[in-house]
C-alpha cells in the first residue's frame, strides 16, 4: 500500500472513530444543553428563591400523564395556582401504583411555553430521582418551584401570562434503572 493510501485510511478511521465516540456524547451534551439553557422548556434547578418578588404574576397549570405500560395513575392535586415572579410556592402532585407489584418509575418534565424554560426553577421535585412505589399505595409528590424574576427583564416573555408545568410519569426499566437504585441504596 502505498503512502497516500495509508494516510487515506488513517483519516476515514479517525473520522469514523471521532462520529462513533460524539454519537455516544450525544445524549449528555444535549441535555447539559438544555439544562443550563432552558431549551425545549426544560427547567432549571435552583436552590433557594429569590429575595426579590415583583407584582407581576403568572397562572401556572399542572398538567399529568403517565406513558404507556406504566402502571400508574398520576394526576395534579390542584389545577393551577397564580403566583408573582419570584413567589416560592409548593403545589402537589398524586400517584396510585394500580399494581399488584411495586413499581420503579420516573418523570420527565418540561414547561410551556417553551421559551420560559429559563425562568422556571424548581427547588425540591419529586422528578429529580427514580422512585419505587409499593402496589396499591397513593404518595403525594410535592414540588416547589419558582419563576424567575428576570423573566420581567425578557422582552420575549411579555405576553406570557400562563405556564404549564407538565409531566409525564414513565416505568423505570433496563440497566440504567437498575444501577440508579443500586447508586441510591449505596448512598443511603
């Protein structure tokens, strides 16, 4: 083979080495992304709610689904509270394992509209850890949240006058669940 062959080969094993290794990055990135973002109406996490609490207030709705295959019965306990920017408020959710066997599950969330991601923080949510709940039994989830202050700064935020804090509850199964509950029994 000769030399301009070799580096040829070099270059395509390189390169497809370098895709396979950001295809498995993928994932991670991207949810840093919307992490630190808010993209996709993705919130953020804070922990603890401003000092500033400004007039203007919001309607946040709660929205509840459980995926397919999910043996739950997942509902908001109230329909929405109206709340200033900066307010901390806690508002609860409900879930009823409809099984005859416990159940590992765990929420995904995400705010409408989407751009208000930013300005959504949670401080305590039941969605930030997988949770076993036990058949037959009914837990109520709190989660206490606030919107961001800043929001009012944000000239793309004016119209917003109402977010829906919407989750879906999905069966937690597979490794990554399983190596989630063995990190979390290792800590307690």
């Amino acid at each position: 083979m000769n030399k301009r062959a070799r580096l040829t080969t070099w270059i395509i094993s390189g390169a497809s080495l370098s895709m396979l290794g950001l295809s498995f990055a993928a994932e991670p990135l991207y949810s840093t992304f919307c992490r630190m973002t808010g993209f996709g109406g993705t919130t953020q996490v804070a922990t603890e709610a401003p000092k500033t609490v400004l007039d203007r207030k919001v309607r946040v709705m709660f929205d509840a689904n459980v995926a397919p295959r999910a043996p739950l019965k997942f509902r908001a306990v109230q329909p929405f509270v109206d709340l200033k920017l900066g307010e901390k408020m806690m508002a609860y959710y409900e879930v009823t394992n409809t099984s005859s066997e416990p159940v590992r599950a765990m929420a995904s969330y995400n705010v409408v509209p989407e751009k208000i991601g930013l300005y959504f923080k949670k401080i305590e949510c039941f969605c930030f850890k997988e949770q076993t709940y036990e058949p037959g039994k009914t837990v109520q989830l709190p989660v206490v949240f606030f919107v961001d202050p800043d929001m009012a700064k944000d000239w793309q935020a004016d119209d917003v006058r109402g977010i829906t804090l919407s989750y879906t509850y999905f069966r937690a199964t597979g490794p990554q669940a399983s190596a989630r509950l063995e990190d979390a029994s290792a800590v307690n």
